[in-house]
C-alpha cells in the first residue's frame, strides 16, 4: 500500500478482498434475494430461478463461512414453524445495501453499454 491506497495488482488491496465476496456467481445473487428479510431454504431456491439446490447449499455454506449470511435452526424459531431460515447478518446487510446494491444500480444503467464476453471473441 502506498498513501492508504491500493497499488494496482497489490495482492493484499482492500477491492481485492471484496471482490472475493463477489467472485462466486450465485453468492451476489443469494445476497440481493435475502436483502427481502429471513428466508427458508425452500422459498430461496423459487425465489432464485435457474439455481439449483446443491448450488444454493454451496452458497450459503461459503456465505455463512465468510460471516454475511446467519442460520436460524428450529430451536431457535416459534414451535409450528419448519425448516432453517436465512437472513443477512449485520455485516452482510450493510454489503447487501450498500456497495452491492450500488453495483446493480450502475449495471443496470449501463446495461446496454455493457459487451457480454462471447461478443469479444
């Protein structure tokens, strides 16, 4: 680092480390559908169309690894209720909303602008 900025193709940048929450296709996606509130597992995979369910698994298993995603079991859900239910941690919830969040905005403006990687071949 130099100046409290990062060095192009610094190893130890900070937009290195939060691409990282990014560099999984589906984890963004699992983010942006839990920005609705907690969710069961069941309700993710219809919400999330196209992923499947060892995806999903997948993602939330690195999503909870990395400290974005938290769990709440039966025991810890009102008697009646079933199966696990995911939502946001804290900090998951302030990456969701915020630059991620921000990050679809500018892609969505800039869709059309955008040059999908099969055209540049």
């Amino acid at each position: 680092m130099i100046d409290g900025t990062c060095q192009t193709f610094v190893s130890d940048c900070h937009v290195r480390a939060a691409v990282e929450l990014i560099n999984h296709t589906w984890d963004p996606v699992v983010l942006s559908a839990l920005r609705a509130g907690p969710t069961r597992r069941n309700d993710l995979l219809v919400r999330i169309t196209g992923m499947s369910d060892k995806v999903l698994t997948q993602a939330l298993h690195r999503l909870r690894a990395r400290g974005l995603v938290v769990r709440q079991g039966n025991d810890e859900r009102p008697p009646g209720s079933h199966g696990a239910v995911y939502q946001l941690s804290p900090l998951g919830g302030s990456f969701a909303n915020g630059p991620l969040a921000q990050l679809a905005q500018w892609a969505a403006a800039n869709q059309a602008d955008l040059i999908e990687p099969s055209t540049t071949s």
